[in-house]
C-alpha cells in the first residue's frame, strides 16, 4: 500500500518535471558549468613564512564556479514558480483539480518535482567538486573536505531558503506577478531586516560595542545565518557555524511543512486573485515598509524616504487591489501607512528608552589574552554659544605576568612598549570588576527624553541622552590582545567601548573613582582647554 501510494507521487512529480523541461535544462546547464569551473578553480596552496617552511591550506584561484554554484542555488526560484502554477493559472488548476489525488498528494508530488529539478542537481554539482577537489588536496585531505563540504551545505541552505520562501509567497498569492515580487522582497526583509534593527538600535541608543558581542546573531534570519555561517573563514569545524547553517535549514523546512497548511486550503475560486489572504497583505506591507523605515533611519533622509516609502506602498496596493479603488479604500491605505510608520516609532523609542533592550548592560567580563589596555577619558562641553573642552584622561596598558612567558633574550622585542608595566592576572581582573561597577553608577538612562529621542530620530543629533548645556561626556575603552605570548606586530583583538553623559555636578566625584582605578594623564581637570567660536 505504502510502495503503491509513493509510486503515485513519484509519477506525478516525473509529469510536473516533464512539463518544465525548459526550467530543468537551465538549471541544468548552470549547475554543470559551476561544478566544472569551480573544481579546475579549487587548488591547495602552499605558503612561506618565517617560522614554518610550509603551509598546505585549500583555496580558490578564482571565484566564478562558486559564484555560478550560488546562482544555480538562487534558480529553485524558477523551478517553483512552475512547479506552483496551478496556484496561479486556472487552466493548470482545472486540471490539477480533477485528478484523484487529494491536496496532501499534490503537496508532496510538488515538492519532490522541485527536488529533483533544483536541489538534486545541485547537490550532484556539490559532490562532484568535493569529489575532485579531496583528489587534488589529497595532501591535507582533512582540511579540504571540510573546507569544501561546509562552503556546499551553504550553497544548499540557499537553495533551500529560495525554495522555502518562493513556495510560501506562491501558496499565498493567486497570481504569478504577487508570487514573485512578494518573495523577492520578503526574502530581502527576513534577512536584513532583525539585524539592520538591531544594529541601529544598538549603536545609537546604547553606545556599547564589544568586538565579542554575538546577541545580534540571535535575531539573523534564514539568509542572515547562512551569511553569518561564513564568518568562521577558515575555522573549519567551527560549531558555532554549523548551528547556524543547521538551524537556517531546520527553519526552511518548518516553512514549507506551514506552506502545506495554507495549501490545502486553496482552490479553484482563489486562482488569479493577487492576494489570497488578507492577513498576509497586511504582514507583507509592514515588514516592507519597515524595512524601508530602517533603512531611512540610517540614511537620515526623512522627507525623500517617508515619500519613496508612501510611493512603493500606494503602488503595490493599488496593483494588488481588485475592486474599485475609491476615495474611502485610498484613506483607509493611507491610514495603515500612517499607523507601520507609529508601529515603527513606537518600537524604536522602547529601544531607545532601555538602552537598546537592555543592551547598554553589556561589560567586558574577563581579560583573555597577555596585552590589556584600558582608557577612560572625559570631555566637558560649557559656556553657551561657543565651545570649550576640558579634558581628562587615564590610561593604563599591561602586561600580564604569567599568560606570555615565552623564553625571552637578547634580542626579544616588545611591540606594545609597555612590558615593564607587569600585572598579575587576579590584580587585572580587580581592576576590570571596578570599572565595571563605575560604568554601572554612572551610565543611568535617567536623562533621556521624548525630545531627545525625536533629535536623535529626525534631527541627525546622534546623542542618546537629553544633554544639559554644560555636559560632561564620558569615553571608557577597553581592549586586549595576544600580540606579546607571540612576538607578533598584530594578532587576536578584543574591543570594548561605551560613551555615556554625566552631569556636571558628578564630574569630580567621577574622576576621583576614575583615578583610583588607573593612573591619571593630567594633574589638573583644566590643563587642556581647546576653544572653537561657534554653537552646539
């Protein structure tokens, strides 16, 4: 019974194959071509240094097979597109209809077509050059399989993340033109979207950034973990990439199997309408326009961007529309605009109020490596329509005694030019816990305002805080490295800085915990004064 119902799927994904001969030999041709290009591409190369008479690693002489290969993984979109037509033309759903196969076989059976006209190929092509790219790094056979075969899981979470977009957008939309568009713009809002949010609200209503700080990864999308999987560069077996890529195709198949609801639920009735469901009109209109609304928001261009946005909006509703347009449906579209665009403020301000969801909490905890180097510096702005800094600074670069004991001699060279300035770890991680408690007293989110908020918003006035007339800004940075253990000029890096306000009447207080903490630049606040005639 079983073997009887999979021949059945089996022969009706071969018929929807046939029909789309044009599409198969497409992808077909592209997928050859990038599998031949790629493997005479792929070589091992070997490198001179001064330490080591040789070092085997794999590599590219040229990117053209791997950029076709990504090509070939973007193409399932056209595979789809046919496969899906019955969704979107009526003569091939009159047909589909009428067979004596229910929506769950018609599911499957498409869903096997689009495998093997896009994601079988494609995983041949794969094969093929991990088969000859292990023959021709026969040498360091570990490195290369790993190499190769990580770089293709890539290429085939992009197939199945194009596959899984397109086959939701065409279950949702009733005519071709909707099918394609709302997948190409909802791919591009699902992978930029969370972390260009992100980013702004980070860098600007928080004013923390550590090199180590991976909380943004948490909100990539589908083709933002594949990009982010690709960051390990030659870290091979990095775990940490594999999760991304296991998880962006654990989220394309969860995709597809939710598409099957909706599938079921169609029928001849809804062909050629643009859009099936109101609910995702609605959702894709406000993941467009906030995308579009992150992005003015970096670009500081309001009036042409709010414009643009109201534009592409207008356009799209109107092309999606199918009854008469009158003046009450073109108020109630206006209204929907207005209301994304509140949505979107609203978001952004409750970012700004919680220091960037809480993000302005973020310390460095610990020290790692051999070289550390902490700073804190202060500028105090004053005197109404002109400028003048006081400045303040304490400065501190270490040693740590005991994580870089390399045999040293006559001819050792310190980089850093502070290796006499030696701190055992425990004293290093002591001064590290009061600095961070420093930050914790003074950087209180206490003086931001809806005012400030809306300068920073629409005004280009990066400040996060509402800023008194003679405000203090506080500058603390914190970084080491492994350059010493190794004698080298640059090497493994972690950075840490935060900028906050201060009032002035805790400026004094400020700078005296500062000085406990590290050694004072200057013997007086005012020994560095610096006037600019303008306004601020």
């Amino acid at each position: 019974m079983a073997q009887t119902y999979l021949k059945k799927i089996n022969k009706a994904a071969a018929a929807e194959c046939r029909n789309r001969r044009k599409v198969r030999l497409m992808i077909l041709i592209i997928t050859v071509a990038a599998a031949l290009f790629e493997a005479s591409e792929f070589t091992v190369k070997n490198y001179d240094s001064d330490d080591i008479n040789w070092i085997l690693f794999p590599n590219y002489d040229n990117f053209f097979g791997l950029f076709l290969m990504f090509v070939a993984a973007a193409f399932g979109a056209f595979a789809v597109y046919g496969v899906f037509s019955d969704l979107t033309n009526k003569q091939t759903a009159d047909v589909q209809l009428s067979l004596p196969m229910s929506a769950k076989d018609r599911f499957l059976s498409k869903i096997l077509a689009v495998a093997k006209l896009h994601l079988i190929p494609l995983a041949c092509a794969s094969l093929f050059v991990l088969m000859i790219g292990c023959v021709k790094g026969h040498a360091v056979i570990g490195d290369t399989f790993s190499f190769l075969f990580k770089i293709h899981c890539i290429v085939l979470a992009e197939a199945l993340f194009v596959d899984s977009i397109c086959i939701f957008c065409m279950c949702c939309c009733g005519a071709k033109a909707e099918g394609v568009y709302t997948s190409m713009i909802t791919a591009f809002c699902v992978t930029l979207t969370p972390t260009l949010v992100y980013n702004f609200i980070t860098n600007n209503f928080s004013s923390v950034s550590f090199s180590e700080d991976i909380s943004n990864r948490f909100l990539a999308m589908f083709g933002g973990m594949i990009a982010l999987s690709i960051e390990s560069g030659y870290d091979f077996s990095s775990v940490e990439s594999w999760v991304y890529l296991g998880i962006n195709m654990a989220a394309s198949c969860l995709l597809v199997f939710a598409s099957f609801f909706i599938y079921r639920k169609r029928d001849g009735r809804q062909v050629g309408r643009p859009m099936v469901y109101d609910l995702f009109m609605e959702l894709f209109m406000f993941a467009g326009l906030f995308t579009l609304f992150t992005m003015f928001s970096y670009a500081e261009s309001w009036g042409i961007g709010l414009t643009l946005a109201l534009i592409i909006y207008l356009v799209i509703r109107i092309v999606a529309a199918r009854a008469k347009i009158t003046p009450k449906t073109f108020l109630i579209w206006l209204l929907k605009y207005v209301a994304c665009f509140g949505i979107f403020l609203v978001i952004m301000a409750a970012g700004y109020f919680t220091g960037g969801f809480g993000h302005y909490k973020l310390r460095m905890k610990e020290f790692k490596w051999d070289n550390a180097d902490m700073q804190i510096s202060t500028t105090q702005y004053a005197n109404g329509s002109y400028l003048q800094q006081n400045r303040h600074s304490f400065h501190d670069n270490y040693y740590v005694s005991g994580k870089a004991d390399y045999p040293y001699n006559d001819d050792t060279v310190f980089l850093s030019g502070y290796h006499g300035n030696e701190i055992k770890k425990s004293e290093l991680d002591d001064k590290l816990e009061k600095l961070n408690k420093l930050i914790d007293e003074y950087y209180t989110l206490e003086n931001r305002s809806t005012e400030a908020f809306l300068d920073m918003m629409f005004g280009g006035v990066y400040k996060n805080e509402a800023v008194p007339s003679d405000n203090v800004n506080v500058y603390i940075s914190l970084s080491d490295d492994n350059t010493i253990s190794n004698n080298i000029d640059f090497g493994d890096r972690r950075d840490y800085n935060v900028s906050f306000i201060i009032p002035p009447d805790k400026l004094n207080d400020f700078l005296k915990d500062a000085q406990d903490i590290l050694s004072d630049e200057t013997d007086d606040v005012n020994d560095r004064i610096y006037e600019d005639v303008g306004s601020y």
